[in-house]
C-alpha cells in the first residue's frame, strides 16, 4: 500500500506528468477559496486559521517523508493551501486602517504623510495616496499616526511627488457608497488596495521634505523626463493616449473620451495591466532573441531562449516601475516573471500551471488582491485563453486557411484568425464578470479589439516603450519618436469615434446576479469539459442544462412583474438629490427624478440610478418624471433617457427661477432634439390612472413664491386605500392624509416645512432624502433636528415600499446595521 501511495505521489509531481496532473492548479484554487472565504469568517479566527494552516503543512510533509497514502498528502496540502489563504486574507484585512486616530468627520485635521504612489490629475482637482505619519485634530494633541489614505483635493495646483513627505489641512470622510441594488463598493475597492480611510484636503499641498530613497528620485527623474519630451503640439486627445501606455496617467482623459473607450470595448488598452506588460515583455523578447541569434559564441555559452529570458526581466520591471507600479502592472510582473523562470530552469511551459502559480504567489504576497476587480478580470481572460483559444483557432483554421492558395495570403490569414480566437476567448471568458461589476457587455467589443490590439501590439506600446528610453538621453530625438506614436494613438481613437457613432447595437446592459453569474460560468465550462465526458449524448446533455437554466431565468425576469398585484416603490440613496422607481401592477415602471449634482466628474444617472436598475430587471421605463428645475433632481436624468428610452418625460415648467433654470431649460431643449415626447403639466392639479394606480400631479412651478424651494411637482399616489405623497419642494400640497410621506431636505427651511407638513399630513411613515453632498453634511454644524423616527436614505440605504392596497409596508434591503430603524408611527386621534 505504501509502494502504491509513494508511486502515485511520485507520478504527481514528476516533471513528465506536471502539465497534465496541474497539481498547482488545484493548490491555487484552494488558496483562493481560502482568501474568499476569509469574508464570512470573523477576524478573531485568524490565530486559529495560521495554526491549521501550519499544522497541515506539516503533515504534508510527513506524509511525503514517510510515504503515506497519496489521498492523505492531497488533503493536508488541499487544507494547508486554504487555511494558509484565509489567515494571510484575514491578516490583510485587521491591517487595514489607520493606527493612532479615530477619523471623524466633524473635525478639521492637519496631517503630515509621504506620498505614496502616483498622483492623479481629475477633473475638478487630483488625488493622491498618503501614507501618513502624525496628524493633530481639533483638541486631539500631536499623535503618531500609521495607516494608508486616499485624499481628494479641488483646489492644489501643484500635484506632489512620489516620495515627497507633505502637510495639508483635511477632513477626513466615510467610503461608504450609496446603498442600492447593483452598487460598486468602493470601500472594498480601497481595501484591496491597502487603503483605510478618505479624506478631503483643504488649499494646497505644502512640501516639507523628501523621504524617498535613490531608487525611488531617480524614478521620478525618469517620469518627468519623459512627461517633458511628450510636445504639446500633439492634439490633447492623443497625448492622452500616449500619456496612458506610456506612464500610467490619464489625466487628459475627458467623461466623453472614457464612454466612448468602454462603448467601443477598448478602454482596458488605455489601463496599464497584463496586456501592456505581456506586449512589452514580448517585445523585448523577440527582439534580444533574434539580435543574440546572430553573435555566434554566445549561442555557445546558452541556449538564445534563456539569454533573451534573462535580459527581459529588467526591462519588464522597468516598464512597470515606470508607468506608476500600479497594482495591476504588479501583478502583471509576477505573472510574466513566472512564466519567464520557466524557460531559464528548463522547464516545458503550461498557461495553466503558470498562472496557478503566478496566483498562489500573488495571493500570498497581495491577499487582498483576489477582490480587486483588475486581478478577477486578468486571471479569467488568461484562463480562457488557455481553455478556447487554441480549439477556436484549429477550428477556424480548418475551414478558412484552405480557401487562399498564395503562401502569403495563408500566411496572413493564419495569423489574423490566430489574433481573433486569443480575442474571442478572453472576450467571451470576462463578458460575465464585466457584466457583474460595470453592468455593460461590448458586443461591438470583440470587433473592435481585433483590430485595436494589434495597433496597440505591434505600434503604439513598443513605440511608445522606445521613445521613453530614448526621452532618458535626448528630449528632441524622443520629441521625434512621439510624433509617430501619435499615428497608432489616432487610429485608436479613430476606431473609438467610430464605434461610438456607428455601434450603439453592439452594447448590452445587464447585471447578473451572484447566482447568474455561477450559472453563466457553469455554462462555459461544461462547454469546456466536453472533450473529456464520455459519449456524444453527454457532451450537449450538460451545456444545454444550463443554458436551459438561463434562458429559465431571463424568463423569470420577464415574465413575473406581468403577474404582479402589489405597488411597488424605491426610494434610491442617490447621495445628493433624490430618485425614486415606481414598479406599477402589470410591470410598467415610473422614474420620479434621478438625482445629480453640480460637478462633471460624477453622473449619478449613471454610477447609482441605472445600476441599480439594471439590478432589479428593469430596462424600459414608461415614464420620467422631473419634479424641480433643480439639478438634484434632473442632472442624472441624462443618462437614464439615453439608456432606458421612456415613452414620455413629465415636467412642471420650461424653465426655474434661480440658476439652476438656465441648465434646466438647456436639458429640455436636449430632450426635443434627441426627439423624445415632453409634456409639460398645466399650472393645476392634473390627474391620471396608470395601471389601475391613481396619480395627481399639483404643479406649483408656475407659482414661484418669494422663497426658493417653493416650487416644484407634489406626486400623490393612489393606489385604492393607500395614498403616498411624494412632497418635492412644496409645503403646500393640498392633500389631507397620506400611508406615506417622502421629501428632500437641504436646510433648516426644509426641516421647518417637513415639520408643518408631519402635523398636517399625519402620515403613518416618512421618508427622507438629503439634497445636501454627502461629504458635506458632517461638515455643518446643524443647529435643527429632524423629528424622532423619520427614516433616512442616506442612513438606512435604499427603501422599499409594498403596498396592497389597503396597508403599506416597508423593507430595508440594504440597511448597514442590524437593527431596523423605528419608522415614523403617530396617532391618528
């Protein structure tokens, strides 16, 4: 039994059978489950996870000293690699923070840190990464302080380097995202990234000093060398480009520009990630491959493959020292690094087996990075490289290659098919997950990157990696080498253009669920697995089980709001404004506002309101609905219009009485060229029925009054005993009871009107919304207080309401704590 157990362990790990075994295949995926499951095991457990980690290990290694059964060995290994993961996870996660101070809001701080990483230029100010140091807060004296946080600041002028030791005055504010259905969570995107806490950064950075090694000013030498050698005579929009590929940034970058790259699918070419670092690798490689296969004494010395293996480690590490080490490109280097070690030890390459232990590594160094949506999208676009690229290429050669009779053509369409199967695979592997996490799938994508990537392969990154060499030594050489990196960067925005002009068919919004998404995986890979099940019936039995499951489930989506009775309403965490969805009986859906704010860098519309939608099955709306020429309340609607295509926008008035009229009436006119149905409400109580739901529209945006706040839409739902009044600025709407009672607030005037209309509505809930930047609100010394009881979006998350008919209810499907706050309840005596 021993001799059996010692063959099969043997047969595992020996170099012959490493690729077909993938043992580390199997230890990666443990690692990672690992690290997954560290976020439903409590932190207290850490201790108890690296001691079974350890012990495990151990046994392992008995268990191969002494020969035992080869069942055992894979078990204590299998356990070894997961509890190790999800201690190094739980580790990562207990350390990230701030060590020395407890961040409040309400307190202005002066700070001291060192600038880590590379700051980025925004629209509306920069941002930056700090490592602080010590900091003093209002009536808190001088403390130490230890801890990673991302600062935002709208006035600095003068962005600071990588290793320059600053002081500022900030605020420092919660991470938190808006609580609704489809959200990004950035707060677990900062936590990936080691960062604990942000903050807001009042005036200027002031430079105190430099704690930067050698290594580190001679970096920043480098990047301002080649950032000066870039001519401005070059359009902004290409030195944008050349700015991304060539050192990380994308300051040039406008809102516009972005769509259009994520519309046309070719943004991940503009974020430096495996891709650049896989070119530029690459390119080093053939290139110092085919210079030393002309020096004949070193083909003595060493094979040509494991010189040109050699020379390009530095120069990848380079690469990615240059453009910013952005944890992306970090990974991207161990990844290539690995792949690299392979061909200098002999050893006969595996994708699989590579990038198992290119994972392992990273989970161990970087346990957090399993969360970051970068790493997710690298690991699952190599994988299904590894799995469909090479069967979509035997496929497509078969029946296509044998139609050219020239050497060349053949040639040439060898290796476009080559190109478009690598694309296809990694295209068709992500779509899910990019779905998942930016509720958008590219179809137009695929086409796109079939052309964008060579562009980007063969001209825009070696050129562009050439002229930051050549920028190190002479700035009016590397002035001449930008110009032609100029002509790649044009073509892709050429194709972006047209892509965004010509390909609005090719973009797909959706936005699986968790369970969806397992199940669109489970898909690909039973589709994957068919080689190896036994039987022809077997191998479209499995695929079509699942496809079955999906189409199942887009039915389900469909087909239940026809069926649905009940009244149903959400009242959305916009952040600054407020929005809400009606999801009538018989499945029509109303908007009523979509939020907004004054700044260009943030569409609500698109960030909060549409993922959100997208989330709950919603795609087509019957009705907008705009209920204040405030842009609180109609800036995010842009974005819904465009992308929900409802059947008529509802509006009180043309135009506003203060200065948000201007851009409000700029909006209308938008609306009537892009020829979509306005109706504007009379100056009067208007009253409908929509699927079987009373509405009355009373319009006081004619009646401005002396007060701004005085004029808006009042929306009274009826929906048979039930009356819900979504109040908008009015005090004054002449209902005389309500189930239920939703307004926005902004300041002590509208605490005052919330107050009035409580004592005459006599509702049985209310609902708030603050129009009021949620960075802000910590900052105003409130001097009023909102009645006990009222429930908050911006503190309870999204809301939802139920109504039957004849009695109301409420869920809270986001709430952060525990406990359900106490909703408004008074006597109707």
């Amino acid at each position: 039994m021993e001799s059996k157990g010692k063959s099969q362990l043997s047969t595992a790990i020996s170099a012959s059978r490493w690729n077909t075994y993938r043992p580390m295949l199997l230890l990666a995926s443990s690692l990672a489950t690992g690290a997954y499951s560290s976020r439903l095991i409590p932190s207290e457990f850490f201790g108890a996870m690296l001691v079974l980690g350890v012990a495990s290990f151990i046994s392992l290694i008995a268990c191969a000293w002494f020969r035992w059964n080869f069942l055992a060995s894979v078990s204590f290994a299998l356990i070894a690699s997961f509890a190790i993961g999800a201690s190094a996870s739980i580790h990562a996660q207990n350390s990230i923070g701030l060590d020395g101070i407890s961040p409040d809001s309400s307190v202005s701080c002066l700070c001291e840190g060192v600038v880590s990483g590379v700051p980025q230029r925004r629209r509306n100010g920069c941002s930056a990464d700090i490592d602080l140091k010590n900091c003093e807060c209002a009536e808190m004296a001088l403390s130490s302080v230890s801890g990673r946080a991302r600062f935002f600041a709208s006035r600095a002028k003068l962005l600071p380097q990588e290793g320059e030791r600053v002081r500022f005055r900030c605020r420092f504010f919660d991470s938190d995202e808006n609580d609704n259905p489809g959200k990004f969570e950035y707060g677990r995107f900062l936590g990936s990234r080691g960062i604990g806490a942000t903050g807001m950064i009042y005036g200027q950075f002031e430079v105190i000093g430099e704690d930067s090694s050698i290594l580190q000013r001679a970096i920043n030498w480098a990047r301002n060398n080649i950032a000066a050698s870039i001519p401005t005579s070059i359009s902004e929009e290409r030195r944008g480009v050349i700015e991304a590929v060539a050192l990380g940034k994308k300051d040039l970058f406008s809102g516009d520009l972005r769509r259009e790259f994520s519309a046309a699918g070719i943004s991940h070419i503009f974020a430096i990630s495996g891709l650049h670092v896989g070119l530029v690798s690459a390119f080093i490689f053939f290139l110092i491959k085919i210079s030393i296969g002309r020096i004949s004494f070193l083909l003595l010395c060493m094979p040509v493959q494991r010189i040109a293996a050699l020379a390009t480690l530095p120069a990848i590490w380079s690469y990615v020292v240059i453009t910013g080490y952005s944890i992306s490109s970090i990974r991207a280097g161990i990844m290539i690094t690995v792949y690299l070690f392979g061909m200098l030890v002999g050893r006969r390459q595996d994708l699989l087996n590579t990038l198992a232990i290119a994972v392992a590594l990273i989970l161990l160094i970087m346990p957090l990075s399993l969360f970051d949506i970068s790493f997710q999208l690298s690991v699952t676009a190599v994988l299904g490289i590894a799995i469909f690229a090479r069967r979509f290429e035997i496929f497509l050669k078969a029946r296509c290659v044998g139609f050219f009779k020239s050497r060349w053509a053949r040639r040439i369409a060898s290796s476009l098919i080559s190109t478009s199967s690598v694309t296809a695979a990694a295209t068709i592997a992500v779509s899910p997950l990019v779905a998942y996490h930016f509720k958008i799938v590219t179809l137009l994508g695929f086409f796109t990157n079939i052309v964008a990537i060579p562009v980007a392969a063969f001209a825009l990154v070696p050129a562009a990696f050439i002229a930051s060499l050549v920028a190190l030594f002479s700035q009016w050489l590397a002035a001449v080498i930008w110009h032609l990196v100029a002509i790649p960067a044009g073509a892709l925005l050429s194709i972006s253009n047209f892509s965004a002009e010509h390909g609005s068919w090719g973009i797909l919004n959706f936005a699986p669920t968790a369970l969806e998404l397992s199940l669109l995986y489970l898909f690909l890979i039973s589709i994957s697995a068919s080689d190896i099940l036994k039987g022809r019936s077997m191998r479209f039995i499995l695929p079509a089980f699942f496809a079955l499951l999906l189409l199942g489930d887009a039915l389900y989506w469909r087909v239940l709001p026809l069926f649905e009775t009940r009244l149903r309403i959400y009242f959305f965490d916009v952040g600054e404004g407020q929005s809400a969805l009606l999801r009538l009986p018989g499945g029509s859906d109303i908007l009523v506002d979509g939020g907004g704010n004054s700044g260009e860098n943030f569409d609500i519309g698109e960030r909060i309101v549409a993922p959100a939608l997208w989330s709950m099955g919603v795609h087509r709306l019957s009705a907008i609905v705009v209920t204040a020429p405030k842009v609180t309340r109609f800036k995010g609607l842009r974005y819904m219009i465009e992308n929900f295509s409802p059947e008529e926008i509802i509006v009180g008035s043309a135009s506003g009485p203060d200065a948000d009229g201007a851009e409000f009436s700029s909006f209308l006119q938008w609306i009537k060229s892009e020829g979509n149905a306005l109706k504007v409400l009379p100056a009067e109580v208007t009253r409908e029925i929509r699927s079987g739901v009373g509405f009355e529209f009373i319009n006081q945006m004619r009646d401005f009054g002396a007060r701004r706040g005085e004029y808006s839409i009042s929306l009274n739902i009826i929906h048979d005993e039930v009356n819900i009044l979504m109040q908008g600025d009015s005090a004054r709407a002449p209902v005389p009871s309500n189930a239920l009672l939703f307004a926005a607030s902004m300041g002590k005037y509208d605490v005052e009107k919330i107050e009035r209309s409580i004592q005459r509505l006599d509702p049985d809930y209310v609902i708030l919304s603050d129009e009021r930047p949620r960075w802000v609100r910590p900052f105003v010394k409130d001097s009023w207080r909102y009645p006990e009881g009222i429930i908050k979006t911006d503190r309870d998350g999204m809301v939802e309401a139920v109504s039957d008919g004849s009695d109301i209810s409420l869920r809270f499907p986001m709430r952060r704590s525990a406990s359900r706050p106490v909703p408004f309840q008074r006597s109707r005596g």
